[in-house]
C-alpha cells in the first residue's frame, strides 16, 4: 500500500470541500483574495482558493426592517412615538461589504435618525393626514443616503403613531364637534330646500284656488283614518264660496221694498 497517494489523495479531497462553495440563486459571494477585492460569484457552484480567497455572503431578497418607535417632539411641541418598516435590498454586493462594515446595522440606524429628524419638523395634525407624503419624503432621502452603500429602498410605511392620552381624549372632542357641526350644516340644508319647495307649492296653489280645497279635503280624510276621536275642525270661508257664488238671486227682496217695509 502506498500511504503517499493515500496521503495526497486526503489532501486533494480536503482542498476539494475547502474550495468548493454552493450559493443560492438569491446570494451572491464577494471575493477577497489576499485581502484585496477580486471578484463577486455566484449564484451556483464557485471555487475559492483556500488559505488565499476569502469569501462574503450577501443576500439579495428584499430585507423588511421594523424600525423601533422613537420618541418624537413635533414643531408644534407634541411628544409621540412612532415606529415604521423600511424595505430595501442590495444592489451592488461589493459596495454593500467594502464601503461600510454592516450594512444592516447601519441602515436601521440611519432609518432611525432620519425617522426623527423629518417628524420633528411636522405639526401633529400633518403627521396625522399627510402619512403618504411622509413615507415618499422618507423614502427618497434613505435611498439617497443608502446609495453609496449599493442599497435601494423601495418603501417606507409609518406603522402607528402613539399620541399621549389627554391628546387622543382632545381630538375625540374635535372630531365630535365636527360631526356636530355637519349635522347642523345638513339639517339647515334640508330646512332651506324645503322652505323653496313649500314657496313653490303655496305660489301653486295661489293660481288655482281648486287646489287649496283638494289639499284641505285630503288633510280631513287622512284624520278622519288615523284617529277614532272626535275631530273639531275649522270650515274655511272659501271652501263655501263656490255655493254662495251659485245660489239664486230671485228669492232676494228689491232694496227699495225692504226699506219700506221697514218704515
């Protein structure tokens, strides 16, 4: 038996699992040979040289980062804690690895600092109405800043915004005298529509005289039905003048005879 193949063969086999890497489709491996950048594999199978090569891994996938909730003064002096989600993902791996030291912890960090900084110059009531014009705001300056780093973000969301309990009873009230405040509105709309069309049915009913006894007759008859009591009820003057108006004029005495008679 010849122990120096079996030797060597040890050592090539050794070398061969040292060597031999397998990177997913999602990873990529950042080459480093004796200390200077050399190359970026993968995915797939890749060789690095032992002892001489030394290998990175950096995923590629979108990475969801909760940021914590900060304590923030708004300009308008009101304390809130607000916490986010920043998504991002790596680009350019050999930026990511030689330009900064951990690319994670430093996008949580600066996700975190300029999270303060940009509602620290919002009022309450814009951080409150205006999320979509925060996150874009947001947004764009991480991206900018994360750009040297090989890093796109492509969204941040404002997650809750936790408001001091004499805050939250105060806008309560604000938003109940504002619903107050509509009610009003429509009620007064509704009673002006309704004082046009009542000034549009009395002028109808003006023209044609017909059409007041219909409508007093039409109020009788739906009294008369929903009640079992007896109803006293004034007889307008008009309602009889069409039978005055048609009453015979013979049975009249002459003037001149009644002044007589009376003498």
């Amino acid at each position: 038996m010849n122990w120096s193949l079996i030797i060597a063969g040890i050592i090539v086999l050794l070398f061969l699992a040292s060597a031999i890497r397998v990177l997913n489709e999602y990873e990529r491996g950042v080459i480093f040979r004796l200390g200077r950048f050399h190359s970026t594999k993968g995915p797939g199978l890749i060789i690095v040289l032992p002892v001489i090569d030394r290998m990175t891994r950096v995923g590629l996938r979108l990475v969801t980062m909760d940021v914590p909730p900060q304590d923030i003064v708004t300009k308008d002096n009101v304390s809130v804690k607000v916490n986010a989600v920043v998504y991002f993902r790596v680009l350019t791996p050999e930026r990511a690895v030689i330009e900064v030291e951990d690319f994670l912890y430093a996008t949580g960090q600066l996700s975190q600092t300029t999270l303060r900084s940009v509602l620290g110059q919002m009022e309450l009531d814009d951080l409150l109405s205006e999320r979509e014009k925060i996150n874009s705001q947001l947004q764009e300056l991480l991206d900018h800043a994360t750009d040297p780093w090989g890093i796109k973000v492509t969204n941040v969301e404002l997650k809750h915004v936790d408001l001091p309990g004499e805050m939250q009873r105060a806008i309560a009230r604000q938003a109940e005298a504002e619903r107050e405040r509509r009610a009003k509105v429509i009620h007064a709309e509704g009673e002006y529509q309704a004082s046009e069309r009542l000034s549009e049915a009395a002028a109808t009913i003006a023209t044609a005289p017909g059409a007041l006894q219909l409508r007093f007759l039409q109020t009788l008859s739906e009294v008369a039905t929903e009640n079992n009591s007896t109803i006293v009820f004034p007889l307008p003057l008009d309602l009889l003048k069409p039978f005055v108006d048609k009453a015979p004029s013979g049975g009249d005495a002459p003037k001149g005879e009644i002044e007589a008679g009376g003498a």
